[in-house]
C-alpha cells in the first residue's frame, strides 16, 4: 500500500503543475508588454528572466512524472530565479523612463508565491519568505537607482496581495491533505471490515453459483416428471461445469475493478451469455460509445443469466425476448416472455433466485438498479447501471482562509488606487460604490459552505464583476491610465475566474463572455484601436483559463486519481482476505457437489424423471439449500433428524441469518434440536438461528397437523 507521505508528495506535485500551467497563461497573457521591453533591458537580465519561464514550462511538462526531489529542486530554482530577476530589474533596465515601467517579470510573481508552500512545510516560513518577492522590485529601485520608481511604488501593493493568492493555494492544499488523510483512514477501516466480512462475502458467492446453476435444474426437473426435456438436458450439463469450474477458481476472486471495456465489447459479451443461455431468446442490442467497467458486466452478466434460467424453465411459452443496451456511461438489460407470471411479493424469503441472483446482485452494485414486474400478461425484468457523476471539490474556496485571501486582495487594490488616483469619478459615491459591489462579489465566491455555488450565488457573482466593468468603462475617458490598467476590472475578471474554480464552469464562461463583450462594445463605441481592445480583454481571457485550469487539475487530483486508488486499495485488501477464506468455501462447494453431481448427471443424460429420482431431487435440493441458508446449523446429527423428517413428508426450513455466527453447532446442543426435528407428530418445522446481543440463538417451531404450534429456545451456550 502507498504511505501516507508519498501520497502528500504527489498531492504537491500535481499542485506544482497546475500551478505551472497557471504561470504559462499569465506569461502569455503578458505578451504585449514582454516583446517591447525586450530592447530596453540588458541581454543578460533577459536570459535570467527567461530561467523561470522554462522551468515552468519543465514542470508543466513533465511534472507528473518527475520525481519528487527533481520537483522541489525546480520549484526552488523558479522562486529563486524570479525573485534575483525582479531584485536586478533596474540593474538591467536600460530605457530612459524608470518610472513608467511596469517589468513584465511581476506577472510571474504570484506564480513564486503559489509554490512556496510546496517546498517549504511551515505556513509561517512559507508566508515569511513569500513576503519577501514582492519587494524585491521596490528595493531594486532603491539600490540601483536610489528612489522606487513611481510605478513600481504603484504595483508593489498589488504584489502584496499575492500573499494572499499563497493562502488560497494552502487552504487548497490543506483541503487534499485532510481528503487524503480521510481515505487512508477508511482504507484501514475497510481493511478491518473486509476481514470480517469475508466469509459473509465468500459463502454468498458460492450461494449464487449454486442456486444459478444448480439448485434452479433441480427444481425445475421436480416440475417436469417424464423424459428430461431438453431445457432440463442442457441447465443439467451447464451445472456439471459450472461446479467444475467453481472449484478450480475461489468464487469471491476480485475482478480489475480498474478495467474498462468499450460499450461494443460489453454488448457481445452480453450476447453471448443470452445465446449461451436461451438460443431461441429473441434479442435485440443497442450499442453507443462509452465505457463498462468490468465489474459491471460480470454482475450484470450473471443477473441476466439467471433472469433467463428463469424464464426457459418456468415460463414454456415460447422463448423470451432480450433487449441490451450499453454505452453512454450506462446500461440497460431486458428479459421478458409470455408466461403465466407470478407475484413478486409473494415469492418465499428463503427462495434465493429472484431476491438474491437478481435483485440484490444489481442492487448491491454502486448505480446498479433491478426491478421485476409479473402478471397474467408475463414476466418483465429490467436491470439497469448507471455511472455515479463524478464528486468535485470546491478547490478550497469555501474555507475562511480563502475569504481571507480574495477579501485582503480587494484591500491591495484600494491601496494602489489610492497611491495613484486610478478611478477619479466625479462622484466618489459612484467609486466607493463600485468597489463595495467588488467586495460584496469577493464574499459570495467564498461563500462558507462546501461544493459549487447555488445558481443564485453564481448568477449574483457575475452580476457584481458585470456591475464593475460598467462602472469602469463609463469613466474610461477620464482616465490617466489605459482602462485595462485599472485594477477594478482586473478584480472583475479574477471574480470571474473564481467562480470556474469554485465548481461552477458555465456561469464563469458566460460572465467572461459577458465581459468581453463589454469591452468590445465599449472600444467600438469609443473608437479604440484594436490592439487596445485585445489588450483589455486579454486579463479576463487569462483569467478564465487559469480558473478552468486550477478547478480541473484539483478536481482530477481529488476525484480521479483518490477515487481509483481508493477503489483499488479497496480491492487489493479484500482479494489478500478472500484468500483467507478460500478453502472453506472450497469445502461448502465440494459437500454441495457431492451432493448434487449424480443426480445433473442423470439429468443432462436423459433420464426419466419418475416419482424415485422426484424423491432424490427434493432431498437433494433441501440439503443444499439447508448448507447455502444455514451453514451454521450444518451438523451430522440435525442434517440426519432433518433427512429423515423430510422423508416422512414434514415440511422442514432452516434458516440462518447473514449476522449469525457460522461454526458448527456444539455436540449437544446440535443433538437437543435435532431430537426436536426427529420427533413425529409434526407437519412443519422451521429452526432458526438468529444474532442478538447478547450472541446466536437457535429456535424450533414445530406445526403440529391439528394447528397447534410448540416453540423452544436455545443458544450456543446451551439449552
């Protein structure tokens, strides 16, 4: 099994590389500033630049298949490099307006923050050393220069606020970390269930082969005295070989639970279980693309083989009809024949056929469904499967941390248009406005509360960014930087980009549409150039990108990748138990064989079923039936009293509970019962085990032909 750290190790490197992704859109989202500045700065400041940007490319690359020390080494050179670039940035610098400059290193500053986590453990070190960077620009300024810069001064609050873009990074990692912490915490718990559970598992199993193949011939041949039909000739010779095969392979084995079969594959090989069953069966298949996994059609085929048993042998009026239908992610299984029918509520608790071969073998499987309906009219069927939608998280965004964090970049960006004057309205009502209705969208994106947003909550967050925009471009013209320059529509566009990664992709989508085509509008009203246009709305395009790319990244690391290892962790322990218990199930199934091969053996060749081999194929059938039901009650001495009961005609029913202990009566009290059963007087006994608190009791009932009833008690500690 994995450890536990290993698992923390992946969980950082797949954080790295969507963080590594994130870094790729925003250097692209940069290119109107990157190619101009080229010229201005010293070709050595531009190789040192260009160091973080490979790295990034490296680990967005390859960083799934990286190493864990080769991941940290370059998280390390990406932070170390980004922060010397910005520190140099006016050592390099060779353009004659320090002031204006906005070096287009700073997009890769929050990129440097986000993987500090990652390589550091401590949050408080983390946060120290985070704060560091975006400085780094400002003190460049004051060392090589000797005064900041007016608009690195400007930036360096917004630089800032990536500390806060840092604590949502750790809240997000936070949340994986508990997630896999949870799961290793129920594997050990599944682990211990498994091993309890086993036996129960492992004597169902031989319970559905037996009654699929065995226990279903025997009874259909006591319905049908004469010359063995046909039918009978060739469920007798399948028995014979399912038994073979049952014990040269343990029938609990686990399947690849991770295997998945495309829906064409899944379709013939459900035909082939029809045909193989009823070549009369009029089928029909419908086929689409998707997948099966294997563990579904294996259920499904034997539900299906069994739901046709029953239709050949029971109904005789005419072959049944099969509808298959795979693909899509789900599946569709039909038998339906023209026989007399019967009622469902009525069938017996003890007949295991329709309640456990059909019903709860579908119904046991995650997504599985099975319904039967009969009357006069005939017998209908359905199985069905459908695949669970996959879980998503809210990629932490619902944690108080995360409020902190978008609520403390909303406060950089009142700094710097403080130290700017970047929103100089007329009206300050109107800006004080407009960045309250920033604030209030920065709240509801965090709403505390786990998963997506509810559709209100979204619609309101686009409501708020579309709110801000217009805000923005109404006041464009008055203005001393370019629209796109100011941080409001900034803002808009990362409420944008929250919404995505909080679970909601389509409403993101159309607020960024929506955006878009606000600028868009704006700029042809306004006759704006369009480089100008593609400029402003390059931010929210980005911004867009990088929330689809962190809300798929974590959604796969938590659903994807911890589900299928969950599942396989899951599997992988109960096959290292079922192993425990193969050798008793081989026992149950070689006492049911001896009991059964030479009665499908006189079966499958032909044999006259006559009132002496009707005799043999109800005690046969009672006896194993009493080993599947009971195996608790499974003594010499009561299998004995109970044979020669029935031979007498008594009704005798056994009945054990799937909680109840299974060893073997104690001497003693086995003889006690089976006194009880051996007594004459009776027409029916039914004994009983049953778990209670306080352990397994065992009671007797025995119906008496005038209609009295006697009822005794006992427990495995005695009478």
């Amino acid at each position: 099994m994995t450890s536990l750290r290993d698992e923390l190790a992946l969980v950082d490197r797949r954080l790295g590389r969507i963080i590594a992704w994130c870094g790729i859109l925003s250097t692209v989202a940069a290119w109107s500033r990157i190619l101009p500045q080229m010229p201005e700065f010293a070709p050595w400041w531009t190789l040192l630049a260009a160091v973080p940007v490979l790295v990034i490319v490296v680990l967005a690359v390859a960083g799934a298949t990286l190493s864990a020390t080769a991941c940290r080494v370059l998280w390390a050179t990406t932070i170390l490099s980004v922060t010397v670039a910005q520190a140099t940035v006016f050592l390099g610098y060779r353009g004659d307006d320090p002031d204006g400059l906005r070096p287009w290193i700073g997009v890769l500053g929050p990129i440097a923050v986000c993987l500090m986590p990652l390589l550091v453990r401590s949050a408080v070190t983390a946060v120290a050393l985070a704060a560091v960077i975006p400085f780094a620009m400002a003190l460049s300024g004051l060392v090589f220069l000797g005064a900041v810069p007016a608009t690195a001064l400007a930036m360096t609050p917004i630089h800032v606020g990536n500390i806060a873009v840092l604590a949502a990074v750790m809240g997000a990692r936070a949340r994986l970390l508990r997630l896999e912490r949870a799961e290793e915490s129920t594997r050990r718990l599944e682990s211990r269930r498994d091993r309890a559970q086993e036996r129960l598992r492992s004597q169902r199993a031989v319970a559905r082969i037996v009654h699929d193949e065995v226990l279903s011939v025997l009874t259909a041949a006591m319905r049908l005295p004469g010359p063995a039909l046909p039918e009978v000739r060739q469920a007798a010779s399948a028995g014979l070989e399912a038994l073979r095969t049952a014990m040269r392979m343990h029938p609990g084995t686990q399947i690849d639970v991770e295997r998945e079969l495309e829906a064409e594959d899944a379709g013939q090989a459900l035909a082939r279980v029809a045909h193989g069953i009823a070549a009369d069966a009029d089928l029909s298949i419908a086929m689409r693309a998707g997948t099966v996994p294997a563990a579904v059609l294996e259920r499904s085929s034997l539900a299906l083989g069994e739901a046709l048993r029953n239709s050949v042998l029971h109904a005789r009026n005419g072959g049944p009809a099969v509808s298959v239908d795979v693909g899509g992610d789900e599946l569709t299984l039909v038998v339906s024949d023209r026989g007399p029918g019967f009622d469902p509520d009525d069938v017996a608790p003890e007949r295991m056929g329709l309640r456990n071969s059909i019903l709860q073998r579908m119904r046991d499987l995650p997504g599985g469904t099975a319904d039967v309906t009969s009357g006069a009219g005939g017998t209908r069927v359905e199985l069905g499967w459908r695949r669970a939608a996959a879980r998503v998280i809210d990629s932490g965004l619902s944690t108080r941390i995360a409020r902190a964090a978008v609520a403390t970049l909303w406060v950089t960006g009142i700094v710097q248009s403080l130290l700017i004057d970047l929103f100089p309205v007329p009206n300050p009502a109107v800006g004080i406005g407009c960045y309250l209705v920033a604030l209030l969208g920065a709240l509801m994106v965090t709403a505390q509360h786990p998963g997506r947003l509810r559709g209100a909550e979204a619609a309101a967050v686009i409501g708020c960014a579309v709110v801000v925009a217009l805000c923005v471009l109404a006041y464009a013209d008055i203005f001393d930087a370019p629209a796109g320059e100011v941080w409001l529509l900034t803002f808009a566009s990362y409420l944008v980009a929250l919404v995505v990664a909080r679970g909601n992709p389509a409403a993101g989508c159309v607020g960024a549409v929506l955006l878009v085509g606000l600028v868009v509008a704006w700029g042809s009203a306004t006759g704006q150039p369009a480089i100008g246009v593609v400029a402003m709305a390059t931010p929210t395009v980005v911004s867009l990108l990088v929330g689809v790319t962190w809300f798929i990244g974590v959604s796969r690391i938590s659903v994807r990748e911890y589900g299928v290892r969950a599942a396989a962790v899951e599997a992988a322990s109960a096959t290292v138990f079922a192993a425990a218990e193969r050798w008793s199930s081989r026992r149950e199934l070689s006492g049911i064989r001896r009991t059964a091969q030479p009665l499908l053996t006189a079966l499958a060749s032909g044999a006259d079923i006559d009132d002496a081999l009707i005799g043999e194929l109800a005690a046969a059938e009672g006896s194993i039936r009493d080993r599947i039901r009971a195996p608790g009650l499974h003594h010499p001495a009561l299998v004995a009293a109970v044979d020669g009961a029935r031979r007498r005609g008594v009704h005798v029913l056994l009945l054990g509970e799937e909680t109840a202990m299974r060893h073997r009566l104690p001497g003693e009290l086995a003889t006690s019962i089976a006194r009880l059963v051996a007594e004459k007087g009776a027409v029916a006994v039914t004994v009983r085990e049953v778990h209670r608190d306080g352990g397994s009791v065992v009671t007797v009932v025995r119906e008496r032909g005038d209609g009295s009833v006697q009822r005794e008690e006992f427990s495995r500690a005695g009478a």
